[in-house]
C-alpha cells in the first residue's frame, strides 16, 4: 500500500472519531436524544444484558433491576439508638437478607468523664427491587432523626453510552484492518497511536457503564447512627473545712511529700548548672581578692 493513500484514510478516522467523541459529550449534557427516549425499553433490557456479561456472577439479578427501570436510588438516615453495636448488627444482618451488603462503616467512640458513647457510619448496598422494604426496615431501627431521599433517571445515559461503545469498537475494528494493511514504519505506528487511543476510550466509557448499571441495581442507603449523649454530674465536692481531720492531715503529709520530692527533683536538675558556673564564678572571686590584697600594700 502506498504512504499518501492510507495516511489520508487515517485522517478520515480521526475526523470520524472527533466526531463520535463531540456526539457523545453533548448528549450526556442535554440528557440523551431523542433516539434514547423513544427506544428506552428496549435499551434498558441491552443494557441488562451486557451488565450480566461485563460483571460476570449475579449478572441475573443486575440484568433484570437494570431491565425493569434505569434509576438511580440514594437515601440518607440519621438515626439515634441505645445500642450501636446491635444497631449495626441488625443493619448488616438485614443488609444480607435483601440480598445486599455493607459498603463502607466508620464508627467513633466519644467521652466526657467517665461516660462515653459511640456514633458511626454505615452505607449499604441493597438491590433496587427491595430498596423500598428495606428502607422501612432501616427507619424503624432507631428514633429517626433525619431522611433524605434522591432518585436519578439514567436510561438516556445508559443509551449514549451503548451507542458510544458499539462505534468506538467499529473504528477499532477498521483501525485493525488499516494496521494489518500497512507495510511503511511510519503508517504502522501512526496506526498503533489510533488504536491505542480508541482502546483507552473503550475502556473509559465501558467502566462509566458498569458503574451506572451497578448503580441502577444496588440502591445506596447511608446510615449515620448516634448512641444518646448521657448527661453529664460533675463530682460532688464538699467545702474545705467540712473534710474530717484524719484526712486533712493525711492531705498535708501527701503534700508535704510532693514537696519534698519536688525540691529534691529540682535540686538535681539545678546541680549541673551549679557545677558549671562554679568554676567561673570560683575564678571571679579569686581574682578579685589577689586584686585588692595589691592595693593593700
């Protein structure tokens, strides 16, 4: 194949490809086209079905919540409980009945005195199809003190996305077909930069599928969990002179005690300094008397 020819047609991809990249950003940011929303059905059960080949075990489950609806379910509750150690005992327990699991747990133990209580964190991961069960669930695990809730269409996205990759793995196809074509060094390596850039492009827009897709199957559901703060009785104390005389001798001598210790600590810090500025001052006062034993005579 001669250089000018297949130079030219590598331009034509790369024209191509800008504009397959341009399509895509700007239907992500007017929320899908006009194809997307008509064939969102049918999109939904594609979309399933390359969940189940992309994430390999439980692709069934993913399949059929991307299948049934492409929407994105988080919810926040705040709550409060006597107990935060059963209270997460309980929450990843239902977590494992509905089929989900704990994503993420941070947990703070707080005093005051010698009181203490704990507060913590927990976000779990429960399929879509039981998000509204277990959100009951979760609620009725403590006083609630806050609930917030968001849902999220992504159907169109998850379109774009499919049409995205469908063409990205075309032009690599023609791109493949181009370099096992070429014979000059400098349209192989041109080919091999292509390539490598539409690879890395696949790659990128495949993982913002999978995670939408794991998304729309595993609702998020954050959990903030706060024991009660007790409240809190300084100490009693009662006034000096009503302390009984036993103990207020018993208090002296400890204090006369600490003193003693103290001095003699003080003492063996200071000594090394002493000794230091002995011999100077020693020198000082040596000189000083020679000097006026000469003005005596």
């Amino acid at each position: 194949m001669r250089r000018g020819p297949l130079v030219t047609v590598c331009c034509a991809l790369l024209v191509v490809l800008a504009g397959c990249a341009g399509g895509d950003g700007a239907d992500g940011a007017g929320g899908g086209s006009d194809l997307g929303a008509t064939a969102r059905p049918e999109a939904a059960e594609a979309t399933a079905a390359a969940g189940g080949a992309a994430d390999g075990a439980g692709g069934a489950a993913v399949n059929a919540q991307v299948a049934n609806r492409a929407i994105i379910y988080e919810a926040t509750v705040e709550l409060t409980v006597d107990d935060y150690g059963a209270a997460r005992e309980n929450l990843t327990a239902l977590a494992r009945e509905r089929g989900g699991y704990v994503e993420q747990s941070t947990q703070e133990v707080r005093g005051e005195g010698n009181e203490t209580w704990t507060v913590g964190r927990i976000v779990l991961r429960i399929p879509s199809g039981n998000y509204s069960g277990a959100v009951e669930r979760i609620r009725s695990t403590g006083e609630l003190r806050s609930f917030h809730e968001s849902t999220q269409r992504v159907g169109d996205r998850i379109v774009d996305l499919e049409a995205r990759l469908k063409s990205l793995r075309a032009e690599r196809e023609r791109l493949r077909e181009l370099y096992e074509r070429a014979n000059d060094t400098e349209d192989v390596l041109a080919v091999q930069r292509e390539l490598s850039d539409v690879q890395t492009e696949i790659e990128r827009t495949q993982a913002r599928l999978t995670s939408l897709q794991r998304r729309v199957a595993y609702s998020t559901v954050t959990v903030e969990l706060r024991e009660p703060r007790p409240d809190y009785e300084p100490p009693e104390r009662s006034a000096w002179y009503e302390t009984p005389l036993t103990g207020a001798f018993l208090q002296s001598v400890d204090g006369v005690v600490v003193l003693g210790r103290g001095a003699v600590v003080l003492a063996a810090y200071a000594l090394p300094y002493l000794l230091v500025l002995a011999v100077p001052a020693a020198g000082v006062a040596l000189g000083y008397r020679r000097a006026r034993r000469r003005r005596r005579r």
